[in-house]
C-alpha cells in the first residue's frame, strides 16, 4: 500500500529556431581530379586506352604471339581496355566542355564495375604474361629464338595501363561508397 505514485515534471520547450542557422544546407563534396569528368579522370582514360594501344600494337608486331596462351589472352585483354577506356574518355572530354558534373550514382555504378572489371583482367593478363617471359628468358634461355626484349615491352605496358585503371576504379568505387 506504499506504492510510489508517478509524478508529471513539466520541462521547458527548447527554443523554435531557424535550422538552417545551425546547420547550413548540404553541399555535394567538390569533385577530385580523377574522376570521370575531371581533368584528371581524363588524363587516367588517355594514359590506360595509351599504355594499352602500345602493349596490343608492340605483342602484335611478333608473329608467334599466338603460340603462347597468356600472350593471347594480353592482346584480348588490351582491345577490351581500349575498348572501355576510349570512350569514357570521349564521355569526359564532353562532361568538361559542357561543364556537366557525371555524379550520377548509376553512371558511377558502371564506371567502378566496368574499372573494376578491365582492372582485374588487365593486372592478370600482364601477370600471366611476366611469368611467361621469366621462363622463356630465364629460365629455359631462349630469348634467342623468342622475341623476349618485345614480350617485356607488352608486358610492361600492360602493368603501366594497370597503374593507370586502379586509380580510376578506386576513385569510382569510393563516390559510390560514400553516398
């Protein structure tokens, strides 16, 4: 028969005010070079369609590519990153001079699949390709009657277009992420 029994405290109502003085309006983050439709991101596109248009044209001027299985798979893998990279970096060239922002989640979606597609296949492919040279070079020694100097060249384009998408897909992945 003790029992407490609840009581009602009135509390003050804080203050009405305006919240946009306490909070200013959200602004979308600027974009960072490297992105599509930046300077930069097309200075990555021109660099990765480059680097892989010289690794295609250089394992393509030997004649006995063909004979080896990730030399063959270098060279598809190279018309597939020009393929990507050539017109998204027609796309940027048109986002700069229109002065049009390509933040579209979809379109970064595509973008950070696509980068992180031909990234993938580029990096094996160049991968491959390195393991095959060490053994003909150095291992069986017979850079003689192979193209050696020539796989080294493809292959290090190769890597050099894979330097050149990794940022690419980094950055698409994080707009993504970070909305």
């Amino acid at each position: 028969m003790f029992s407490s029994r609840p009581a009602v405290h009135p509390v003050e109502a804080p203050p009405l005010t305006d919240a946009t003085e306490n909070h200013p309006p959200r602004v979308r983050m600027k974009d960072i070079q490297g992105m599509p439709g930046t300077c930069g991101g097309l200075a990555l596109r021109v660099f990765q369609f480059v680097f892989a248009a010289a690794a295609l044209g250089v394992m393509a001027s030997t004649s006995d590519f063909t004979s080896v299985t990730s030399f063959r798979y270098l060279v598809a893998v190279t018309i597939l990153q020009c393929l990507w990279s050539l017109p998204l970096a027609f796309l940027d060239v048109y986002a700069l001079l229109v002065k049009r922002s390509l933040r579209n989640p979809r379109l970064n979606f595509l973008f950070a699949v696509g980068d992180g597609m031909t990234s993938t296949l580029t990096f094996a492919a160049a991968c491959a390709s390195a393991g095959i040279t060490v053994l003909i070079g150095n291992d069986l020694n017979i850079c003689s009657v192979n193209h050696c100097a020539i796989f080294e060249t493809a292959t290090a384009m190769a890597f050099i277009s894979w330097f050149a998408v990794s940022p690419s897909f980094l950055l698409n992945f994080w707009s993504l992420a970070s909305r």
